[in-house]
C-alpha cells in the first residue's frame, strides 16, 4: 500500500498516512465542499481520525466517530 509521512495535526507529530477507502471517500464529501476528495490522506496512527491533502495539512478534518479503528491490545 502506498503511504506518506506527512504532519498529523491531530497526533501533533509525523504520521503514515493512506489513500481514503470509497467509504471514507463518501464521508469526506459530505464534510468539505466540492466533490473531488481523491487527493485525501487518512492517518494510519491508532485512533486516528485525521484526513487531509498530502499538500495542505490545514485542508482536513476528522471523520466521524464511525470510522475510528481502536488501538490493538497490549501484550501481557
């Protein structure tokens, strides 16, 4: 999968971030204005909601509660 490191302004430091999946892609349409959402990056960090232009760090948002994946366990 292709990733980027770029500054998550949610995490307050640098973050993989990933292409939106089509589900993620449908959820940010209805969070900004205008259609074209295909140059989006989600941060890939545990709890992370973050989404963003990989050009405009300031360009995003966090998706909705829905879309949050919970951190793995920690090992015994």
């Amino acid at each position: 999968m292709t990733t980027k490191y770029l500054d998550c302004r949610n995490c307050g430091d640098m973050q993989d971030f990933r292409p939106l999946t089509d589900e993620e892609k449908d959820a940010v349409r209805a969070l900004v204005e205008g259609r074209y959402v295909h140059d989006f990056w989600r941060c890939t960090a545990a709890g992370c909601l973050r989404f963003q232009r990989w050009y405009a760090k300031r360009d995003g948002a966090s998706l909705p509660e829905s879309f949050r994946v919970p951190a793995p366990p920690e090992a015994p």
